[in-house]
C-alpha cells in the first residue's frame, strides 16, 4: 500500500490536469485491458504454485514501476494526456490485481472465525502503509520531482514481495497436506462463470458495480474541482495527496475502533450496510449544498473534497475488510478466480459505465447536486443488495464468534 500511495497521487495528478471529460476514454482502455487479462490471470492461477504465482506477478510491476520512470521525467514534451492513459491505464491495473491477489492470498490462509478476529488489523496496516505513501510524497515531491517516486515506490513493492513469499512458505509447512500451495486447478473461465452461478459473487459483484459509481461519480467531480483551482503537477499532486492523506487518515480509525467491533461482535453482513448510509447522507448533503465548503480546523475546505476522503476512507476502513472476510466462506477457486473477476473487470466496467454517464449528463445541463441527487439513490440501492450479500445463502456457515 505504500508503494501504491506514492504512486496515485502522480496518476491522479494527470487526471487533474485534463478534467473529467478525459475519464471516459482512461477507463475505456482500463476495461479491455481488463478484459484481455482477465482469462490469462484465471489461468495462471489454476496452473501455477502459489507463491511462483505472488513472485511474478509483483515482479512484473516493480519492473514496469521502473520502466515509468524516464517517461514521467519527460512529462512536458510527452503530454498530461497520452502519458494519462498510459500510466493511469498501468496503474489501475496495478491496483487492481496486486491488491485482489493479496486478499485472495489472505482469505485463502485465514478461516472465517479467524479473518473477522484479524483483517481489520491486516487493512490497518495496509491504510498505514497508505499513509506512510502519501507523506513519502508529500517530503519528497518537492525535493526531487514526480518520476524519481516510482524508483521508491518499486523499492517499496519489492520489500512486499519478499514479505508475501516468506508468509506463503511459513503457511505450506504449517499446514502440509492443505493444499494452501498448489495450484488452484479448473478453468481460466471459471470466474466469470461462477458469476451467473453463484448468488454471493452476484451480490459482489452489483455492490462493487453501486459502490464504483459512487466513488467514481466522486472522483469526476473533484477531477474538474483541481483542474480549476490548481495550476501545475506539482500543486495537483501535493491536493490529491492531501486527500488521500485524509482519506487512509479515517479508514486508520476505522479498523482501529468500529469496523473490527462490528466484524466480530455483529458479522460482515452490518460492515457493509453501515457505509453504504453514510453514502446517502453524504451525497444527499452535497446535492443539497452544490459546491458548499465546510470549516476544518479554520479552514475552508470543499464538500466535494470531504465527500470523496469520507466515502473512500469507509470504502477502505470498513467495506473492504467486512467483503474479503466473506470470501473466506466460499470454495477456494471462487476466492482467486471469481474474486478477482469482480474487483478488476466488473470494476473497470461501472467505472467506464459511470463516467459516460456522468459525461453525458452534463452535456444534457445536469449540475453537480442532480449528479449528486441520482448518486444517492445509488447509494441506496447499495445498502439493499450490502445487506443480501452480508446473508447470502450460498455462504458456508459461520464459524462460532469469538468473544
């Protein structure tokens, strides 16, 4: 998370520079390349080792971190637009599958009982990892420029690397004969087979697509926000790495207090319907507001900006633990191959789904609180199908509560 961290705000400070009408073509080439890699992922999962599956996924990102770098020096003279799609093409794809991977590996080593005793403390280190990220950037922007942070973030990646490898041999010896290690088997099909056949991974899948158009209607939003009030990368970065500061920041004290008392005291099932009304009051306030400030600490800071920190930092603190601890419930094959068709390819789609629509609405003269107005009742249908996927009757029985 820290290696990623340092990155987004350099990929986000590119979307800044072009504006929200830009997102519809950036997502656009994020969903075929989701959808070429998707098969070839499933198939490399159901034929390769574990950990010879971690090495050289991580290794191919620390690699293409690296291979970044001269591009981004040239920023100028290559243009904020076809290095955007390049990098934030990349990037997504980074995100996407070195983080499911890392939470299939841990649903795959955790059962259920012992993943609501412990992912919320695993995410915590994940969001300090994502503020770590965002303080390396904010010391070292200014200091050295925008490209040398991918040389750290890929140092960043590999230290990660090493700890995963060294975790998925400990679990092999521990538990020998498991299975934990080898391959997964079946086809490369399989995850997006088992979306028409699985209840649950529909249910996943509808509440990553709600959930993505709340925080990707967030992102356009506050995409021209940053186009019209920072001037250069350096001020786009230092903003979007405020955010996401603030962001990690709230997730932290999330998992450190309600989200780990609600997984073991309450079950999954209310981790994820409690965001999904924060998501309502939220938009409900911004279509009520337009573009409304709130005071901070003396400051004046858009309600666009708390919006986005507040959804994605329960998205993050809350959601994300409470949905990977319900993968821990269902067949092994579903919590690399289906997991992974969700949270990459059924993602890129509502992203490219949410910012046509979101383009196309502006152009018929819809303003922000109409977008924020129909973001709301997306938020709601989020909290009803939350709520189907927390009791899922697909689910295999929870193990006992531990008090």
């Amino acid at each position: 998370m820290t290696s990623y961290y340092i990155i987004r705000p350099v990929r986000d400070q590119l979307i800044g520079a072009v504006g929200s009408a830009s997102l519809p073509l950036f997502y656009g080439v994020v969903f075929v390349m989701m959808l070429l890699l998707t098969p070839a992922f499933g198939w490399l999962v159901a034929r390769f080792q574990r950990r010879r599956l971690l090495g050289w996924s991580y290794s191919f990102f620390v690699a293409c971190l690296l291979a970044f770098v001269p591009a981004f020096a040239a920023q100028d003279r290559i243009g904020a637009r076809l290095l955007g799609v390049m990098f934030f093409a990349w990037g997504s794809v980074f995100n996407l599958f070195v983080v499911s991977l890392f939470w299939s590996f841990m649903a795959d080593i955790f059962t259920s009982g012992r993943a609501r005793r412990v992912f919320s403390l695993i995410a915590l280190g994940g969001m300090a990892g994502a503020i770590f990220g965002p303080l390396v950037t904010k010391l070292l922007v200014r200091l050295v420029g925008v490209a040398p942070l991918l040389v750290v973030s890929a140092l960043a990646l590999g230290c990660a690397m090493a700890l995963l490898l060294s975790l998925s041999a400990r679990n092999e010896q521990a538990r020998p004969g498991v299975g934990g290690g080898d391959a997964v088997g079946g086809s490369m099909w399989a995850g997006v087979r088992e979306l028409w056949t699985r209840p649950f991974l529909r249910y996943m899948a509808l509440l990553m697509l709600f959930g993505d158009g709340i925080g990707t209607l967030a992102y356009a939003l506050v995409a021209d926000y940053a186009k019209a009030n920072f001037v250069g990368n350096v001020a786009r970065t230092e903003f979007y790495n405020n955010l996401d500061l603030a962001t990690n920041t709230l997730g932290a004290l999330l998992q450190l207090t309600l989200t780990r008392w609600l997984l073991i005291r309450r079950g999954a099932g209310w981790a994820l319907v409690l965001p999904a009304l924060v998501n309502v009051s939220l938009l409900v306030m911004v279509a009520m507001s337009d573009h409304g400030a709130v005071v901070i600490s003396g400051y004046g800071v858009s309600l666009l900006a708390v919006m986005m920190a507040t959804t994605r930092g329960f998205a993050y603190g809350m959601t994300k633990p409470a949905s990977d601890a319900l993968y821990t419930r269902v067949p092994r094959e579903t919590r690399y191959k289906g997991k992974n068709f969700v949270e990459t390819a059924v993602w890129r789609f509502g992203d490219l789904a949410v910012t046509s629509a979101v383009s196309g609405l502006r152009l018929l003269g819809v303003g922000v609180s109409g977008l924020a107005l129909a973001g709301a009742g997306v938020a709601a249908l989020a909290t009803w199908v939350s709520a189907r996927a927390g009791w899922s009757p697909d689910l295999a029985p929870e193990e006992k509560r531990i008090a």
